[in-house]
C-alpha cells in the first residue's frame, strides 16, 4: 500500500496533537503555536502523509492570502526523502489552492533536504546550535568568557525571572533594539524590527514565553522569547542592555533558563541559527557546547512569471509610482572590458600562492572553514552550476573568481554580456579581506 499526501487546511486539534506527539522537540508543531499564527492572520494548515488510514509524517503549514499573491510557509520540515510523495503532492495541494510562495526551512545534516519545486526566489542557509538537556546536569558552556560572563552576574547580584506578562512585550522588544543598534554600529547585517504584536499574540495563544534577567533595582537587563512544545524550547529572540553586557547577563540568561528547562524535562533547547557570515552570534552560540545543525531556508515562485511581474509592478505602482516609468524608458550602458588571450601578457609567478578550478564540495569545505567566502558556495545552488576558480595560499582561501562559459551562461535569467562560443566572463570575483591590496 503506497504512502498517500494530505493538505488539511485548519485542521482540528486532535489532528495537530496527533502530529505534536510524534515531534515532541519541535515547538512549530503545537496546537498554541497554530493558534498564534492563526491569532497573526495566518490559515494553519497539516501536511501529512498516511499509510492506509494510519498517519506516518506530518508537520504544519501557514497559508497567507491576499489581493495580489497567496503564501504557503513551512517553519520546520521532517525528514524526506527526494523520492517522496510528499513533495508532488505539495506542489498540487499548492496549485489546487493558488499558492504564489511556497518557503520551506529545514533543519538537518542531510544532503539536499530540499528538492527543486520551481523557480527559487530566496534562499538562506547556516547553522542552527542544539542543546541537549538529556544528561543528568545542564551542560557546561564550552567557552571560558561564557564561564567568566556566569560568575560575574552571579556576584552582580542579578536574577532570573519567567513571565508571559504583557509589560514584559515592551521589556523584551526595547532590549532586543538595543542589541540590534550595536551589531549594526559594528557593521553587522542587522535585519528586521522589533514586532510587539507578534509577542502580545503568541503569548496570548500559550506559544511561548519570556525569561529575562533584572538587575536588584527591577530593570530588566537581557530577555530571550522562547517558543515550547512539550519537550522542546526555542530561542526565537532575544537582546540586552549595555549594562546587561557589562554584568554577563546574556550568557547567564541561557544557562540558567537551560538548567531551568532540563528540569521540566525539555530534552532539547534550540539557540536558534545564525548565517556563517555572522561571526559575532557563530560564537556567541557555539560557545554553549551546543550541536551544530545546518539549516536551509528557500523560496520558490509557484506563480508564473507574468503574474508575479505583474505583482511587482502593481506594488511598484502603488508604493513608487515614479519607479514604473524610469524601468520602461531608462535604458542602462554598460562598458565590458575585454581582452584577446592570445595577445596578453603572460601572468607573473606569485610564490606560495596556486590556483585551482573548485568542485562543488571543495568550494563548499572552504566556505565553511572561511566564512566571509559564504555566498560563493550559494551560487552553486542558485545558478546549477559551478564556474568558481579559487586562489589559495598554504592552503587557505584567498580569492575566488567564476569563469562563466558560454552554455552556463545561457542558463541565466539575465544576461548582461550573452557570451558567444569562444568567450568567457570573470566575474563573482571576493579576495578575503586581510589579502586586499596585496
């Protein structure tokens, strides 16, 4: 008997329970957290698939609809495989219902979690840090400044405290703006704005929770929003004062509220993820001793392309009606610099330094050792192919350059050159920052 799909659009909470159960650790499977979204004007929808009657895997989904598109977000996916029925049974369910956007996040070490579902209109990959709370003690945190940062609020006297209280909605969005304004004063990609509706909705809804730190005075000196299910909490948010930093707080913050999870018997505390390029949050997390899981976020158009187009320029239109009229009459020049190989120069040797043509896993391993060369392993998947050639020193990565062909290029919804036979482009070019100049 083949596995069967189902979509199962506001599904009751028997079902949600049923799925819950079977996802203890996944605090996106819950029946509060589909009351949240439903709360934030989202449709819960359960995607499941079915042995005979007897359900087998399934997680929830959250439909959107408006005038101009329609959105279908899928915040944690099981584990798959390509082959699945699953998957052409999405892409139905989708059409059936006339989803435009379809997001999907995946938290796994598996390959290609993800299979190509239409054109990908966004993507973000990185690595989520999990802690287990199955020993008999909350695990030590790894890094000596996290240790030093525990010892320091304890002498400064500061506490820990748990509420779903609404004063503390305003508590915790001040705090996280004040971390946001420091990582982007330290040229960190900072994106998004506190939301207090969401937090006033997803506490309402019994979804999550806030543990803050305060201060002897009663000021509130870090906070962390968590989202739970029965054995599994979720760092979705957080931030601190500049005094907060000063007294450790947010490492306190984390381990205490771990130890105070573990004791409730939570198995598995989420720090949340973090894109490699993000430096100052790698280390923040990885300094607990949590396990690191890659994650992939990506975003297909199931629309076709005139009605999307059309999206865009009736949003255009609405937002920047000025914009509409200088895409259809401005006409943009680009100059191309172009040299006939036979006739140049021959490159001067560099000692120590070799260049090498990059397979997909080899880009890939000196992405994740180097991270400011992230975005060169993305286009791999962006564009399906690879065109990278790397310059390396001793070993390490020191620039990448992509010698596009001319089939690849003809792969390229844009095309600014159209290379013929017997051309190729440089382009995609990123030295590493300490060996600019050299």
């Amino acid at each position: 008997m083949p596995l069967r799909f189902e979509m199962i659009v506001s599904p009751d909470e028997a079902l949600i329970h049923e799925l819950a159960g079977r996802e203890a650790e996944n605090p996106f499977i819950t029946p509060a957290f589909a009351r949240g979204q439903s709360l934030l004007g989202f449709t819960p929808c359960a995607l499941v698939l079915r042995l005979g009657d007897e359900l087998q895997q399934g997680c929830l989904a959250f439909m959107k609809k408006g005038r101009l598109s329609s959105s279908l977000d899928i915040r944690w996916l099981p584990e798959l495989p390509a082959e699945s029925p699953f998957w052409p049974g999405l892409v139905a369910a989708c059409k059936k219902l006339g989803i435009w956007d379809l997001t999907i996040c995946a938290v796994t070490a598996s390959n290609d979690p993800i299979p190509a579902l239409g054109p990908v209109t966004f993507r973000e990959s990185g690595t989520e840090y999990h802690l287990s709370l199955r020993g008999g003690s909350t695990p030590v945190p790894s890094s000596s400044n996290h240790r030093r940062s525990l010892t320091k609020a304890q002498k400064g006297g500061v506490t820990l405290h748990r509420t779903v209280a609404a004063e503390a909605v305003a508590a915790h969005t001040g705090l996280m703006e004040a971390s946001m304004d420091r990582r982007e004063a330290r040229g960190e990609n900072v994106a998004g704005s506190a939301q207090q509706r969401y937090y006033f909705q997803m506490v309402s809804a019994g979804a999550g929770e806030f543990f803050q730190v305060r201060h002897a005075d009663g000021t509130a000196l870090s906070s962390i929003f968590l989202l739970r299910s029965s054995a599994g909490a979720y760092y979705q948010s957080a931030g601190t004062s500049p005094q907060g930093m000063s007294l450790g707080a947010s490492p306190f913050l984390i381990w205490n509220t771990a130890d105070t999870l573990r004791k409730e018997g939570v198995t598995c505390f989420s720090l949340g993820g973090t894109t490699l390029d993000n430096t100052g949050l790698v280390r923040f997390k990885s300094g607990f001793g949590a396990a690191e899981v890659p994650f992939l976020s990506l975003g297909f158009g199931l629309a076709p392309a005139w009605k999307r187009k059309l999206r865009t320029a009736l949003r255009k239109l609405r937002t920047e009606p000025g914009s509409i009229l200088r895409e259809l009459f401005h006409v943009d020049t680009y100059m191309a610099y172009a040299s006939d190989l036979p006739m140049a120069p021959e490159a001067e040797a560099s000692p120590g330094l070799t260049v090498e043509k990059l397979d997909d896993q080899r880009l890939r391993d000196l992405c994740r050792a180097q991270p400011e060369f992230h975005r060169q392993a993305e286009r791999i998947d962006e564009f399906g192919y690879n065109d990278a050639w790397g310059v390396l020193q001793e070993g390490e990565l020191v620039h990448v350059s992509w010698l596009v062909t001319p089939d690849h290029d003809r792969l390229n919804p844009e095309r600014n050159i159209r290379l013929r036979d017997g051309e190729v482009e440089i382009t995609h070019c990123y030295t590493a920052a300490a060996h600019r100049g050299r």
